[in-house]
C-alpha cells in the first residue's frame, strides 16, 4: 500500500518545513538507527545511542528553540538552556517507549501508517493525497519515503503507547469546581512597605568598609583577560576574484524554481466565535446566531476592525482581526476556501471550521506570481558569488592553518598568504572586542587556548578567523584601594537594606501581639494602602506581579490576619493584613466547565505520563559517556 502511495502521481507542489508535519518527532527527536556511524554516548538498556542520532536530536531541538526566539538565540542561550542535555534526554526517552512498546507488543501495521500519512495536510491537494507533494517535501528536507515512513511509525507506537497510559483519566465535577474556585477567588489586602530608599542616613564607617571588603572580597575579584592574535579572512574581500557563468546561474534557476515561485496569499481579517469540542447541539445554535448578529452590523458598514476588536475571540482580535497574508495551506480548508474565493472588500457568511464560526474580510489578494530567469539572474548571481567567495576564504584559511601544524608561526603563515595579523587589546570573555562582530564566539575560542597556541579555523558571521592566545592575565581580588567607591555603595545598599528588613520585623511583631495594624502604621508614620479585589494570576494593583505576596495573601482566610513572616518585593519589605477575600460567582462555573475540563484532562494526562515514564527511566539502566556532556 505504501509502495503504491508514493507511486499515484499528481501535480500540485507546496513547500513548508517538515517539522510541522509530525509533532511527535520534536518532542522524541528524530533519525536513523544507525549507531555503527560514529561512536555512541550513551546506552539504553543495552541497547546503543550513537553520536549520528544524537547529534540529529540536537540540530532537531536548536531549529525549535531558533523558532520560538529567533535572532535572540545565540551561543549563550544555547548554553543556558542546556540543549546538549534536553536532545539526549528526550533520546534516551524515546528509546525507553519503544522498547517498552515493543515488551507490550504495541505495533503499527501498514495500513495504519498508510492512512496517517494519506490523512497528514501537508500531503494533500484539495484533501486528497498527492505522491509528488509527499516525494517532494521529503526530498526538500533531506528525506526519503523509508526513513519518513520509520519516523512516523516509531512517533505513533510511541502515541500508541501514550494513549494506553493515560486511558483512565478522568476528570471529576469536584475538580473542575475546587479549580474554578481556586483560579477565580479574589483577595483585598492593606499593607504597609518598608523601603530601603527611606534610610538616608547611613553612612558607614571605614572599619565597617574594611570588615565588609573582607568578607566579601570575591565579590570585586576580576575577570580573566586575554590578548590576542588573529588573522581574519574576509569573504567579501574575494568577491572580486568571483566571476558566475551564464550556465550556473541557468541550473540554479532551473534546480530551485521554488525559489522564484510565489503562491497565491491573501490578507484579510476575520472575526471568531468560539464553539467548544462536543458543546452540543443547543451551544452550536447559540453561537451561529451571535456571529449572525455580528454579520449583521457588518454588512450595514460598521468598522470591521472595531467589530473584530468587540466580539473576536481569538489571539488576532487586538489587531482588529488582522491576518497576516497567508497562503491556502496555512489555514484550515473551510477558511482558506472561502477566503481565496473572495475579492477585496466582500465580506463572507459565516464560515463554520473546527475553531468555531467566522466571518471573514478581505483585504488584499496577492495573486501567484512567477520570476522569469532575467528577472532572478541578479539575485542567483549575488548567491552565488556570496557561495563561491566563502569557498575560497575558507580555503586559503585551511592553506594558512596547514602552514602552521607545519611549523610556521602565525605571521610567517600570514604574510606567506598575503593576509596580514591584527592583535586585539586586552579583553575578558563579556567585553565587546574591538573589530570584531562576533565578540562572544571570538572570546570562547580565544579563552579555551593554551598561551601561544594558534586555534583551528574558526567561522564566524563575518568569515574565517585563526586565532592565537599571546597573553593571559588571571583574576584577581584587587586592593580596597581600588574598589573602595564600590564597595562603599554596596555596603550602604545592604545597611538600607537591612535597616527596612528590621523595620518591618518590628512591625509586624507589634501587631502579632494585638496592636491595631492602622495604629502601629500610624505611630511610625507610614500609610496603610489598599490592593482593591485581585486574583491569584494577576499583578497586584499599586504593587505589581509579585508571587510571594500573592501567595501570602490568599492564605489568609479570617479579615485583618496578618502574614506569619515580612514578605520581599521589588520595591522593599511588605507586611499585609487581609480585608476581603471574595469567592466567583458559580453562575458563571457552567459557561466556563467544558474549557476547564479539558485543560485539567490535559495537564493530568501530561502529568501521568511525565511520572509514568520517570519511573520507567529509573527502573532501567541508562548509562552517558563519561564526560559527553561536560564538553
């Protein structure tokens, strides 16, 4: 059946990123099995994690995160949110699932697979399943139909398996009650704070400066720095030597037609009531008639945006309902139909898709479009060129570092090569370096060198760098005399600090012993505010998103309870006592019970499998390769 599948012929081509296709491949990594290709990290159970796999898991996993942050995504961020360790982790968890589906005899036969990828949207064409769409996005993504067809049999075992885990939850009227209670309970605190900018007079004594340094002197050590010597090859700088033949630039154009291809979009705005998964026959009603309503104060001219800005319900509505200009696959088929029927202007009746009922407006139609060779011959060249020229400074890099595991030393190598050697200040590894574009990446490569050692070939944004440590000066904890302004600031911060913290201890003691909150406020001159009504997930009014003392403030239950301890803000130290706690309205409990439900459906099925597998990971032998991950 398969084979057949990928041999229907058809003529439609559309290319997006795989990775949307299947969800589970990002949260299981993905990849052959072919452990023999590089020496493995880890085993599960016996059974091998080679570094091919792994290091698919880690591109796999850096593709996610440069998606959700983008440009922000460096290096740094990288480190910080342990990438290394997530992609082995969620390896070693996808070998632990399909061993255990294969102990539970958990398969996926042929014609299963078949119909999950015959019923994937990304293969279709006019909700059919096409054979070209499907060869050619695997084929866009480095793919071949048996390596995709392993992939996505392995993600539904794994779903399989998933699914026989959470089976029996349920959700019960009690909890979906306790949680709307809980979320939706309101609180009115007064308080009093206690800010350290209120200490003026403080003032610090040199042996109080002096005993502070000493037991802090860490705190002012130096950074590490380091001098060094580099040799920068410029890819722009041989662009000049670059020269495209007609010919290339022809297949180029003719192998990635793609490229100069553009789809027909559309942009338009739309606005969206929302009907809950099995709402009922009743709710269904009630919801086609409100968007009926909506429609009618459209088609009398109202402004679409401020309508949209009014009733939409979902995330465009602060736009006005403004989309994007989105081509047909992008959006679900009912909404994507009548939006690329339409011309700009017209409005639409309301359009029924598994979100609920929309109206759409158009607003402008982008229709597909074509460059002729002439027209991209510019941009292929400039690509091309941009290619050829990074090929050759990269070279001419290997040519120079060769020279140097021969003998020569770094000028000698350079000047061989016409290039010439810069040398930086001394810098430290957080310091912007003069010159240089990529100082973070420089300064790594730079620190991780012995004194008078040269680096391999290293690429940055900006070309290839050689790179050679002259110089290293160790951290230090300077003399006092140094740092003494320094110090002195931070130790009037801490006495300011201190001071406030004791303050309010003696506040709030006060009032622990039976002395009215506004008496003891009104003795030591501070005024008693009022928050006025919050919830648990919202900032507190006058005193912004502060989790402490929103969690502090719902556990008093009787009116003006005082917290147990002095709670810390941004701004200083808070004692609070309680004015009003006031519990939802249950009326609304009923209109919001199918959403509820589902939300805690969800993260009670996450949270069983989540405990489900930690148990499974430490009922099996995993073992990582001594120093893998401390590279």
């Amino acid at each position: 059946m398969l084979r057949l599948m990928r041999e229907n012929a058809g003529s439609w081509i559309v290319k997006v990123l795989l990775g949307i296709i299947v969800i589970v491949f990002v949260l299981w990594g993905v990849g052959s099995n072919d452990s023999n290709k590089y020496q493995d990290v880890a085993t599960v159970n016996g059974e091998p994690v080679s570094a091919d796999e792994y290091q698919q898991s880690y591109q796999n996993l850096v593709a996610q995160m440069r998606q959700r942050f983008g440009n922000n995504l460096n290096d740094e961020m990288i480190e910080m949110l342990q990438i290394e360790t997530q992609a082995l982790n969620r390896l070693i968890d996808k070998k632990l699932l399909l061993q255990e589906s294969g102990k539970l005899k958990i398969r996926i036969s042929d014609e299963e697979l078949a119909e999950s990828i015959k019923n994937t949207p990304m293969f279709q064409n006019e909700g059919a399943f096409n054979a070209n769409i499907y060869k050619t996005l695997l084929r866009s993504n480095g793919l071949s139909p048996d390596v995709f067809e392993t992939m996505q049999r392995e993600g539904m075992t794994i779903e399989k398996l998933r699914s026989m885990v959470i089976d029996n939850v349920k959700i019960s009227d009690s909890e979906i009650s306790e949680w709307y209670n809980w979320q939706n309970a309101a609180v009115d605190i007064n308080y009093v704070m206690f800010s350290p900018d209120d200490k003026k007079d403080i003032s610090p004594s040199d042996a109080e400066i002096e005993t502070y340094y000493k037991e802090n002197g860490d705190k002012y050590k130096t950074e590490p720095k380091a001098k060094a010597s580099y040799i920068r090859l410029n890819p722009e700088d041989y662009m000049v030597k670059v020269d495209i033949p007609p010919d290339d630039i022809k297949n180029y154009y003719e192998e990635y037609i793609q490229e100069f291809e553009s789809p027909k979009t559309v942009a338009a705005r739309h606005i969206l009531i929302k009907v809950p998964v099995e709402s009922g026959e009743k709710v269904e009603e009630e919801k086609k008639a409100a968007i009926l309503d909506i429609l009618k104060e459209a088609k009398a001219g109202k402004d679409f945006a401020e309508l949209a800005k009014k009733y939409s319900e979902g995330p465009s509505k602060e736009n006005g309902g403004y989309l994007n200009a989105f081509k047909y696959e992008d959006m679900v088929k009912p909404f994507s139909d009548q939006a690329f029927s339409m011309k700009p202007g017209e409005i639409s009746d309301p359009v029924r898709t598994q979100f609920g009922w929309h109206i759409i407006k158009v607003e402008k139609v982008n229709e597909a479009a074509k460059k002729s060779l002439e027209e991209a011959t510019p941009g292929i060249t400039d690509k091309l060129k941009t290619q050829k020229a990074r090929t050759l400074a990269y070279n001419d890099a290997e040519t120079i570092y060769e020279a140097i595991v021969n003998g020569d030393d770094l000028s000698l190598a350079a000047e061989t090569a016409s290039q010439k050697v810069e040398t930086t200040d001394f810098f430290s590894e957080k310091d912007p370096i003069k010159g240089i574009p990529n100082s973070f990446k420089f300064a790594q490569a730079t620190f991780s060198l012995p004194v008078m050692e040269t680096s391999d070939v290293e690429e940055f944004e900006d070309g290839y760098y050689i790179i050679r440590l002259d110089e290293k000066i160790e951290p230090r904890v300077p003399d006092l005399k140094d740092v003494i302004e320094s110090v002195r600031v931070d130790l009037v911060a801490k006495m300011q600090n201190d001071a406030a913290l004791n303050t309010a201890n003696e506040f709030l003691n006060t009032v622990k012993k039976g002395v009215a909150f506004a008496d003891e406020a009104q003795k030591i001159g501070l005024a008693i505010k009022s928050t006025g009504l919050f919830k648990r997930q919202e900032a507190i009014p006058e005193i912004g998103y502060e989790r402490e003392i929103s969690q502090e403030a719902f556990t008093l239950k009787t009116p003006d309870q005082v917290n147990e301890a002095v709670l810390k803000g941004k701004k200083g130290y808070y004692v609070i006592s309680l004015k009003e706690r006031k519990l939802p309205d249950p009326e609304n409990l009923a209109k919001e019970r199918e959403e509820i439900k589902t939300n805690l459906l969800q993260k009670k099925e996450s949270g069983l499998f989540e405990d489900w597998l930690a148990q499974l990971r430490s009922e099996s032998e995993i073992t990582i390769k001594e120093g893998f991950l401390d590279k």
